[in-house]
C-alpha cells in the first residue's frame, strides 16, 4: 500500500510486519536468557542442542516455533562468536574469525572427519598456542597467517555471542 503522502492509508503489509516480529523474538532467544518465555522455548525445543544453528521444527510443535525456525537463517547469518574460552565454538563450521566466515568455506581440501566438529580449544596445544600441524595445510596461507596474528582465546573467558555487521 501506498504511503498517506502519496494518498494511501499508510497502513504497512502484515506478511512483512510479521516476519519482523517473528524475528525480533528469534533473536531474543539468542540474547536474553534470563526471560522466561525464552526458557520456556529453549527448554521445550533446545534442551539437546548443542549449537545455535542447528534449530528445527517437528510437525507437533507450536506455530510460533515454526515460524522461528522459518527465519532463524536469516537471524542467524550475521553472527559471529566472539573471543573467550573456544569451548563452545566449531573451529571449521562456526563463524568465529571475524570477516571470514566458517573456516570449513576456506578450505583447501577436505577436512578429515575427525576434525571437522572440533571445537577453536581442541585446536590449542596446552590451552596456550594452535595446534599448526592439525590444520595448517588444510587452509590457505593467508588464513594461516591471519591465524598466526591471532590470539588464541583464553580459557578462564566465558564464551560471548554477538552481532557484527
């Protein structure tokens, strides 16, 4: 519909406002905790996963649930993991090298099944430095190198999620 400057009622599309609500309560599940209604979902539909992409909805589950799921990509696609204890973060599959995206695009081969789930602190020797040999010649040089400058992440730090744009 047209705005009311141009002679329309000034009335938005209900299908794109409810998208947005819809989103705004899917990324209050990711940032608020401590609600109850967001509790309340994640007990019900997230108690056994283990990483914030991995929601989905079952033909039994309510119509706000699947409405979630339906935008949780979207809502999802900008996060990134910030640095702390790299307990809970996928070296290859999540998005934690700020600007890089998952380091499972950046791959020059295939990654072994046995690394591809590790977590960023599987990937440290002693908790202090990276592990070069168990990843280095599976990425590109300039990856390496940018991992090189990076500090790896402290273990006595709580693992944070934040937007970046």
């Amino acid at each position: 519909m047209p705005p009311k400057v141009d002679g329309g009622l000034g009335l938005r599309r209900m299908e794109t406002m409810n998208k947005a609500f819809i989103m705004k309560l899917a990324w209050g599940i990711i940032q608020d905790s401590r609600s109850l209604w967001v509790r309340v979902l994640k007990a019900k539909y997230m108690k056994h996963l283990d990483q914030v992409d991995q929601v989905h909805a079952k033909g039994k589950d309510s119509s706000l649930w699947k409405e979630i799921c339906k935008v949780w990509p979207q809502v999802t696609q900008g996060l990134n993991w910030a640095r702390g204890s790299g307990r809970n973060v996928r070296f290859w599959r999540d998005s934690w090298l700020e600007g890089y995206g998952p380091l499972l695009s950046l791959a020059t081969q295939d990654i072994p099944e046995d690394l591809v789930n590790c977590s960023v602190v599987d990937m440290l020797e002693d908790g202090k430095h990276w592990k070069w040999d168990s990843f280095a010649h599976l990425l590109h040089v300039q990856v390496v190198m940018l991992l090189a400058g990076y500090p790896p992440p402290s273990q006595n730090m709580e693992q944070l999620l934040t937007r970046l744009f």
